[in-house]
C-alpha cells in the first residue's frame, strides 16, 4: 500500500515494507522528519527508530522525545 501526504504545495508519499520492519519516505526532508518524529509515537519505546537515505549516507536515530527540528540538524550535519 502507498500513502501521499500533501502540504503548501509538497508531497512525501510512503509505503511499508511487507514485514512491517521499514517505511520507506519518499518527499521532500521536512516531511519525512515531521513524519518519523509522528510515527516514533506509534513505535514502542524499546524498538530502536532510525531515520535514514537509501544509501546509508545518514542514519540518525529517533528517540520517543525528540522534536522534528533536532532530528533535521542531525540529518544535515551528515549532508
């Protein structure tokens, strides 16, 4: 199943993997962090939530309080 969300003009679409162990994101990256910060409520606390790109350029890992401003400057002092 794929999913598009759409705000001012910009699209993130996902999909989950079959197992249920991956959502891939697919938009723009403010999206995609409002997004894991959102989804990490939805994870129980003791299953580890890891933000990455397709090729592991970054992986920042998404704690149960964080806001999605520190997740997008983690992301980008990996840019």
């Amino acid at each position: 199943m794929t999913w598009r969300y759409e705000e001012a003009g910009h699209r993130l679409e996902g999909r989950s993997h079959a197992d249920g162990t991956c959502v891939y994101l697919e938009g723009p990256l403010h999206l995609a962090v409002r997004f894991a910060v959102w989804y990490r409520r939805l994870v129980p606390p003791a299953e580890e939530l890891i933000l990455c790109d397709d090729a592991y350029g970054f992986a920042v890992t998404v704690d149960v309080e964080v806001i999605p401003a520190t997740v997008e400057w983690a992301v980008r002092a990996h840019e």
